[in-house]
C-alpha cells in the first residue's frame, strides 16, 4: 500500500500546531496544503493555515449531521492560565505595533513575573499566583503558547528565557480578548475555569 506523499504533515498536525521553523514539514505542507486539506475535510477537520504568523492547526468541523466522535479536545484553562495566555496575547499585540523587523517576542521569567504583579491586587492571593509562576508557566508550554529557549538558567531562573508562539493569536481573537480580560478581572477569585482551550 502506497503512503500518501503528505502522510508525514498530516501525522504531524495531529500532534498538535505546525511552525514554519520545522522547515521540512512546512515546505510539505505549502506544495500538498490543497491535498491535505481535502484530505482532512473528508474526516471531519479544518485545517487552519496562517502563512503571514507562520503556523498551521486543526479545528474540528462542527456540524448537527456529524455523528464523528472529537479528536481536538476541549481543555478547560484555570484562572491563573488564562491570565497569563492573555497577557502574553497582549504583550504580542504590543510587539507588532512596535517591532516591524521581527515576528518573534521573546520574554524571560521575570519580565513574565513583573506583568502578573501589575494586574494582581496585593493580596494572599498575589503571593500564592507568584509562588506557582513556574507551573503555570508550564502548563502554557504545555499548551504550545510558549517555547522555552536555550537551557534553563539554574544559577538564575528568572533569566529563562521563552518566546511567545503566534498561534496564540488563534486561540484569542480581540473580541473574544476583551471578553475575557473582563471574566479575569482580580475581583474574580482565582482557581475558577473561565475559558476552553481548543488548539
């Protein structure tokens, strides 16, 4: 049985986004994207394609007729998440604005640390968001909003450094954007879900 030429894109985009930093893929899937996109079409997936951020992912097709069973899953993101993916989307809407020469924003832990602090009120609950930073920060890698660079700086980890994936453009649109910067507002007590993660 003869592979299909772009078994490899798709196979890929299963795993989850695809970069235009993964080189070869990407190629693959500009030359066979109409075939692709058929392809996935016929089993019930969109496949979305940002040429000009440089990232690729599925959707799935929503449809009252489709008995298909879900292969994107839902996650729900937790409030101390959620703030921080939209603070990163904020922060890569001020880059664009600022930065014509480069699409890629890179912030270290502290930089990340010191745009919490400015929207947390002083409170336990400030302390107890900052204690956790690391994992949070985590679970967005884990998510693919973030890619961390280089090794981790042991001797000073508030110097790691990580850059922000477009595709977290995707994921929050300006209007959806407001929406939620005003459910997140610090009135709301963090640990409360407050949004899906679909990507």
């Amino acid at each position: 049985m003869e592979t299909a030429a772009f078994a490899k894109t798709v196979i890929q985009l299963y795993k989850g986004p695809l970069y235009d930093d993964q080189k070869k893929e990407w190629e693959e899937l500009l030359i066979y994207f109409e075939e692709v996109r058929t392809y996935l079409e016929k089993i019930g997936l969109n496949l979305i394609l940002n040429e000009n951020d440089g990232f690729a992912y599925l959707d799935q097709i929503h449809s009252d007729e489709s008995a298909l069973p879900r292969i994107i899953s839902s996650r729900k993101l937790s409030w101390e998440v959620t703030l921080l993916c939209v603070l990163l989307r904020q922060k890569l809407d001020e880059f664009d604005l600022k930065d014509m020469d480069s699409r890629k924003l890179f912030l270290t832990k502290s930089e990340l640390k010191a745009e919490i602090e400015l929207f947390i009120d002083e409170n336990n609950n400030r302390s107890r968001l900052l204690d956790k930073l690391d994992s949070y920060i985590k679970q967005v890698v884990d998510l693919g909003y973030l890619k961390a660079v280089g090794t981790a700086n042991r001797e000073q980890p508030e110097r790691s450094r990580y850059e922000v994936r477009r595709i977290i453009k995707a994921r929050f649109n300006s209007d959806e954007l407001q929406q939620i910067l005003n459910k997140i507002a610090p009135q709301n007590e963090p640990g409360e879900d407050h949004t899906e993660d679909p990507i």
